[in-house]
C-alpha cells in the first residue's frame, strides 16, 4: 500500500490498520516525518480506524488528493504554527464517509484545488483560527456535500476561495454552515457564493467579520438558503 523511500510515498494511510500507524507528525524535533514530508499521491487519515496527523513548528507537508475519516473512522488533520504549510494538489475532503476535523490555526497555511466539508452521508467540520492563518481553494469550495458540514472563521483567520456552495445534493441531503466571525476574519470569493442548493445552507457572519463575492444565490431551486450578517462592522 506504501511505497517506503526517505519520506517519498506514493500513498499515505494514517490509522491503526496501516504499517504508518494513527499518530504522524510534520516539523520539529522527534516527528516521525522530520521537517518536510512529500507525499506523491492520496492521504487517508482515519480509514479503518482512527487517524492524526499534525504539521507544526514550520513544518512542510504535500500530497494529492486527501481525505480526513472514511469507512465509519475519524481522521484529524492539524496544521498550526507560523511557516507550517500544506499543499495538496488536488481537493481536501473533510469527511467522506466518516468524521473529519481540520483545524488551521496560529499563523499556519493550507493551499488545495478543491475543498469538501461533510461529504456523502458524512460529518466534517473545518477550522480557521488567528491572524495569518488561512486556506486557499484555487477552484471551489463546497460544505454540505450530501452530508454535513461546519466552517467556521475566527479570530483573523481567511478563507479565499471560487465559487463555493453552502449545502448541496450529492447523493444525500446536504446541509452546511459557514460562520465568519471576528474583526479581522474574511472570506474572499473570486466568483458567485450559492447558499442552500438542493440542500439546507447557512451563512453567519459575526462581530466584525467580512465577506465578498461577485454574486450571491440564495434558496435555488426551492431549497433552504440563509445569511446572517450581525455585529457592529460585519459585511
């Protein structure tokens, strides 16, 4: 399943059931992966069973398309500290199947193609917290992807995105929450934000946070669709 060379993998499976085992870490002294871990193609963290993964102090992490908890399992994917930095080339999906938590915190960055929370019956929860952290989706971004999905923006945190839809039909009743909240914290869209697409989406945004886009769809198609602009200074 792992292609074993210096820190080079083909694949990447982090769970119990697997020779890399639940717990991998990216940066610093004693990670089981030293301060870069190049991973060539897909990362399942929680598959069959649960899974952690944790890029910090610095740490440099990049992979193709990644998937945090499928199969019924758990998968959390931590990236936290200033110069902390993963890159996938293809989506992150949090949660597909199963639980995924993503947190991006302290300073730390993330950059994929395509991002998913809450996928196909499944829970996923993603989190960007404190000035200088931030998400880049070059492409979009949906959360409520047939299952469910909670964002939330914090403390000075960004998002930057494409076109983005908050709860969406994929093979399942897709409901998604976005929550912008904070002076300082922003989601920046270059193209159209869609809330509730045959699916249940809400957007909250909250004490002074800020989001722009280049059109706004709410309710399509005879679905659910609600923004929440409240707090002195929010947009």
């Amino acid at each position: 399943m792992v292609w074993f060379h210096p820190d080079v993998y083909a694949q990447a499976v982090i769970d119990d059931d697997n020779p890399l085992g639940s717990n991998q870490t990216v940066g610093g002294p004693g990670s089981t992966h030293g301060d870069t871990w190049n991973v060539g193609g897909t990362v399942v963290v929680g598959d069959n069973g649960a899974g952690t993964l944790t890029v910090q102090q610095g740490g440099e992490l990049t992979s193709g398309l990644s998937t945090l908890g499928t199969n019924g399992s758990s998968g959390t994917v931590t990236v936290t500290g200033s110069g902390s930095n993963w890159t996938a080339s293809s989506g992150i999906r949090v949660g597909r199947g199963g639980t995924g938590i993503f947190n991006i915190e302290d300073g730390a960055t993330v950059t994929s193609t395509q991002g998913r929370v809450g996928v196909i019956g499944s829970q996923g929860t993603a989190t960007i917290t404190g000035t200088g952290s931030a998400w880049t989706i070059n492409t979009d971004l949906i959360v409520g992807n047939g299952g469910t999905g909670n964002l939330i923006v914090e403390q000075g945190g960004a998002l930057i995105t494409g076109e983005s839809s908050v709860g969406e039909n994929n093979g399942g009743s897709g409901t998604g929450v976005v929550t912008i909240r904070d002076a300082g914290s922003t989601w920046d869209l270059s193209d159209r934000l869609r809330v509730g697409i045959a699916g249940t989406g809400t957007v909250n945004v909250e004490n002074g946070a800020s989001v722009t886009s280049t059109e706004g769809q709410l309710g399509v198609s005879n679905n659910l669709g609600t923004v929440n602009v409240t707090g002195a200074g929010s947009t």
